[in-house]
C-alpha cells in the first residue's frame, strides 16, 4: 500500500516523463525530495536518541548516504514504477549499524543498475551475519544510561573486612577493632616489639608501607582481662611530612655502617670479652650518618688508689677540702642502708643540711672498709644567677680525669670519654668516662664526673669504683670480627621504621625515616668473642 506522499510522488514522476524534462531537472527534483524526506527522517530520529544513544550514529549515517545519492551515477529511467519496498544496499562503514525501529518505516527507492560502478549484492546469510552484529552493538550501546558517557567506568572491588592476623588471639584482635575505630586497616602488628609470652602485642601505624613506631596501640591480654594503651594512635597526621623511603640508602650499606661501629668490649659482671655494636642512637636512612655511643677519646691517668674514711669527722675533712665547704656550719645526719640493692656491699650514707636548706651534701662508703665510692653536693640556685660562659669542653674533661683518678685502683691506666652532658637548668657539665682494660673498653664500668660552672668544683662523683680488673679475659684466641656481625644481625636484624626526632616535637615536626635494630628485651646483648654464643647483660 503506497501512502499519500508516495502517490504525489508517483503521478509527479509520471507528469515528468510524460512531458519529457531534461534528466537533469529529474535528478535535481529527486536529489532535493531524498534531502527533504533525509531531513525529516533527521528529526523523527533526534526523538529516538533520548531513549537510545546508538540513533545518533544511524540518523548520521543516513543522511550522508542520502545527500550523497547524485555520486551514483542514476540514469533516467523510461517508465517509473515504485515496487515493493526492500533493504537499500548501504556502504559499509566502521560504526556499528543500528536495526531500523519500526516506528520509522519509509519506502526506499529501488537502485537502478548503474552503468559502470557495480557491487555483488550480498547474500542471505551474510544479511543474517551482519544483522546479528548489529543486535549486539546495538545491546552494548543501550546498556550505557541516558547523559552518561559510553566509556565504560572502573568498578571499586567490594572493601573485605579485616582479617586477623596469624598467631594473634581472638580477644586481642576483638580489643583492637574496637579501639582502632575503623582505621585497623592502617596497622600491622610488629614482631619485635611484641611478645607472646608476656601477651603483649604492639600494632604499629604504616605510612608508605614503613612501620611508624610512634604511633601504635599496645594490647596486652591479662588472663581473662584485656587492656591496651594508646601511643599517639588516633592522631591525624600529615603523611606528606614523612620522608620518601625511595630515597633510603639500600640495606647493604645500613649493615655496613652497624658493622663499622662493631668493638671488642669487656663485661665486668660476665668477665667476658664480647663484639659488641657501639651505636649510640641509629642509622639515618637517608644520609646514612651515625652517631656512635663512644667518642672514641681516651684519657692516661695516673690512679691513686681507693680514698677511705673511717667515720663522718673524716668525711666532713675530706668534703671541706674538696667543696670548700665550712662543714662545721652543717647539720650531719646518718643513714645506714644498702642503697636499694644497686651494690653488693652494704652502703654507709653520710649527710649534711645548712640551716636555710639550700645547700647539702652527702657522701656514700662502703660500710665495712669505709672506701668512698661517690658523693654528691646540691645548692638551690637563683633565678638571677648568670650562668658563665663555659670554657673549652677539653678543660673540663682534664679537670674531670684529674678529679677521677684519685679514686681508682692502679689497675686502672687508662679512660675513654663516653658522653658529655650539660645541663640546661643548671650551671653543671658532666664528663662520662669508661675504664679501659688493655686498650679495650669495659662497657659496664662507669664513672661521671659533674663539674660547677661558676666555681669549677667537681659537685659530684659517682660510679664503679669498688670492682677489680682481675677477672677479665685476655683479648686472645679470639673468633672473627666479620663471623660476630653476621651472628649480631641474625639475632637482631636492621629494620626501616619511622619515628619522630627525639630533638624536634609538634605535629609539623617530620619524623625520621632509619635504620635500627629493635629488641623485645630491654638488655644489652652482644657476641662471645671466644664461644661465638649470644651474651645478654
């Protein structure tokens, strides 16, 4: 059945040929009818593209084809006959072809054979082929939703919830989830510190993938209690202010600083000649500086011998020489005790009070030989009191050495200085010394030596001065020193954590990125240098 607009069309076509019009008239009649009918089809389509983004490309494409009908070569037929209407032979182009919506059924013009230009028409089953890619086009194009883009969107994986982790148990992970407040994905527990016989267990904060020792929740399971304590765990920090560990210097090179720092050292309580690391602090894991514990400057000293008093009345003669102290104007108190178990032998307490309190002084003897073993003056200072300017640290350790030497047994030939320390509150600086035993350090022996700024009095003297260098090893017959680092770090290897500077404080303040070693005991350990076992003190 022909519609209304394709009867017109007939009797027009046929009032033409009747009347013999040139052909060029006839082609420009039906190029400008197809654009015509192209830009009305163009419409109908711009109201299917709401409901079916694929429209747009099969509106467009029939247009170009349409506008594009005089390239084709049409010849003027003699008698015009409109016959049933059939599939138009469209070229075939990259975009996916759409099926024709059955609201949008128009006849099309039947193709005359064209003289020159022809094209094998395609057959039944590549129709079906060809209509099956596009139904499935067609049903990738509509799947996208209306104003969205075609490009299909990344789907976020479901978040699991957090697993607990292996060896932990079950009221010990239960206590964290709950103190964690949904950050337990930003902890891990860290082996080091925590125990397992103790049942403590440490979750330490990551930050780009480093374990950040400042920040952390300790659980720790008491029977049937469980508890935990917070280290700064539920701050807010910038991570920006944390150190690349891309710029970390490798593992290699943080071992080869802590082998550096490795030295043969006595235990006076073990009588045993250990390697022991001498760091004092870390590796920094950017720079790969290190602060070691020893600075390495040793002092000869001539020893006097161990100083005895027999009672207070020698004691006080031995403070008035040493303090300049006027004793006599002193209030004297005695006390008798062991002074809390720190020493093997019973301990006799002087003590001396001004009137006003602000100054006082005792001393410490061994009860049964009377040999003096540390003393201590303190004066209350004054807001006011300026504070001199400090001479050259090298003064005050000779000062110190000096002082020290009256009061050690002549096995005793030589010190190191360990550490100086001053004071910020008072007009003090303390020396730090270490007995030496054949050119090598007894790290258990101790002395500290405190001078006064302003007077340049040794106001305190305290350490061990009561043990012999008898008992102590020859350093012979010995293992190797490189055979003792790899053992040290088999025990207690390296690890790259974050913590803050012990210097710096504030949250602006950029934590350290190093390399340290962490122990769950709070000793010291080190390697026999002769049976090559571990040696804990």
């Amino acid at each position: 059945m022909l519609n209304d607009s394709d009867k017109e069309l007939l009797d027009q076509l046929k009032e033409m040929s009747l009347s013999e019009q040139p052909r060029e008239d006839f082609v420009t009649y039906l190029q400008n009818d197809l654009q015509k009918r192209a830009r009305k089809l163009k419409q109908q389509q711009k109201l299917l593209v709401l409901s079916k983004a694929g429209g747009v490309a099969a509106a467009a494409f029939l247009v170009f084809g349409l506008a594009n009908m005089h390239d084709m070569g049409v010849e003027k037929p003699q008698t015009v006959s409109l016959p049933p209407a059939e599939v138009v032979e469209l070229p075939k182009i990259e975009q996916p072809i759409l099926p024709k919506h059955p609201e949008s059924k128009e006849p099309t013009v039947q193709k005359t054979n064209p003289p020159a230009k022809t094209t094998p028409k395609e057959t039944s089953k590549a129709r079906t082929e060809q209509a099956d890619k596009n139904k499935i086009n067609t049903e990738q194009f509509s799947q996208t939703p209306i104003g969205e883009s075609q490009m299909r969107r990344p789907v976020s994986p479901p978040i699991s919830p957090p697993v607990s982790p292996p060896d932990i148990p079950a009221p010990v992970w239960t206590h964290f989830q709950k103190i964690a407040v949904g950050n337990v994905n930003q902890y891990q527990v860290h082996s080091s510190l925590s125990n397992e016989k103790t049942g403590q267990y440490y979750f330490t904060r990551m930050v780009n993938g480093i374990p950040y020792l400042d920040s952390g929740y300790l659980v720790q399971v008491q029977g049937e209690k469980t508890q935990s304590l917070a280290l700064s765990g539920n701050k807010q920090w910038n991570t920006q202010l944390f150190p690349d560990p891309a710029k970390a210097i490798p593992m290699e090179q943080a071992q080869q600083a802590f082998a550096d720092s490795v030295e043969l050292a006595y235990v006076r309580n073990q009588s045993k000649l250990v390697y022991f690391p001498g760091l004092f602090g870390n590796i920094n894991a950017i720079d790969g500086t290190v602060r070691k514990e020893e600075q390495k400057q040793l002092i000869p000293i001539t020893p006097h011998g161990k100083q005895f008093v027999r009672d207070e009345k020698e004691a006080a003669k031995f403070l008035s020489k040493e303090l300049q102290l006027p004793m006599n104007e002193m209030t004297f108190r005695y006390d008798s005790s062991n002074n809390n178990g720190m020493r093997p032998q019973k301990i006799t307490v002087y003590q001396w009070y001004s009137a006003n309190q602000q100054k006082s002084v005792s001393m410490d003897v061994i009860a049964d030989t009377g040999q003096v073993v540390s003393y201590y003056f303190h004066e209350a200072e004054e807001s006011s009191k300026k504070i001199p300017d400090p001479k050259p640290t090298e003064a005050y350790i000779e000062s110190a050495s000096l002082f020290l030497q009256k009061f050690l047994d002549k096995s005793i030939q030589q010190l190191r200085v360990k550490d100086i320390i001053r004071n910020s509150s008072r007009s003090e600086i303390t020396i730090q010394f270490q007995a030496m035993h054949h050119n090598i350090a007894i790290i258990d022996r101790t002395f500290e030596i405190s001078i006064d700024l302003e007077t340049e009095q040794v106001v305190r003297m305290v350490g061990d001065l009561t043990t012999s260098t008898d008992t102590l090893p020859e350093p012979v017959n010995v293992i190797l020193q490189e055979t003792a680092i790899e053992r040290l770090l088999e025990d207690s290897p390296l690890e790259l954590v974050y913590t803050n500077n012990p210097g710096l404080s504030g949250a602006s303040q950029p934590p350290q990125l190093i390399y340290t070693i962490i122990k769950k005991e709070t000793t010291r350990t080190g390697i026999d240098a002769r049976s090559g076992k571990k040696v804990i003190w």
